[in-house]
C-alpha cells in the first residue's frame, strides 16, 4: 500500500533512530488527506505520538524485574501483540475499502 519513495523516507528515519516518526510518517501518507490543513496534521501526529509513549511507557512499567524476560512478561507481550494484531487487521480492511471506494 505505501510506495517505494515513502519506503525510503521510513528506512532513512528508522537509521537516524525515529522510528516512531517513520510509523506516523506512513500513517499520514495512508489516511491523512494531502490537503489536510497542518493543525490536523499536528493533532494526528501528536495522538499518535502520545500513543506509542503510552505503549513504551506501559512496556516498561508492567515488565517484571531481571534481565531475562518471564513467562508472565512473555504472556503480558503476546496480549500487547494480540490486541494490535486485531487492530491491524481492521485497519487493512478500512483502508482496502476506502481504496476500492476511490478506484
């Protein structure tokens, strides 16, 4: 769904370590209309950023002590996984849609 220029945007991201960035990055170029006026743009970004500081935060905050993950890490993980898997899902099939609508 995402060109190949915008792949390289992502990549060139991901190396100067703002892999968060790169994710809104794409999700603009997904959802985001380019004539969206910049406070939409702004309050997107700033949602999806607010997010992933939820997500980072949440990871950090419920793992439990050690360096080696436990099995209740790895359960607390496989949640985190699931939940965004089934989002994801739904995501795809919004977009694939909204693209059909537009073709």
């Amino acid at each position: 769904m995402i060109n190949e220029p915008h792949n390289n945007i992502a990549k060139n991201l991901i190396h100067e370590g703002r892999l968060i960035e790169a994710g809104f990055e794409q999700l603009r170029k997904l959802v985001i209309p380019e004539t969206a006026p910049q406070a939409q743009i702004d309050d997107m970004r700033m949602a999806f950023m607010a997010g992933a500081q939820h997500l980072y935060a949440s990871i950090m905050n419920i793992l439990d002590p050690g360096l080696e993950p436990t099995d209740a890490d790895m359960r607390r993980m496989h949640m985190i996984d699931s939940e965004l898997a089934e989002y994801a899902k739904k995501l795809k099939a919004e977009l694939t849609t909204n693209m059909n609508k537009k073709s």
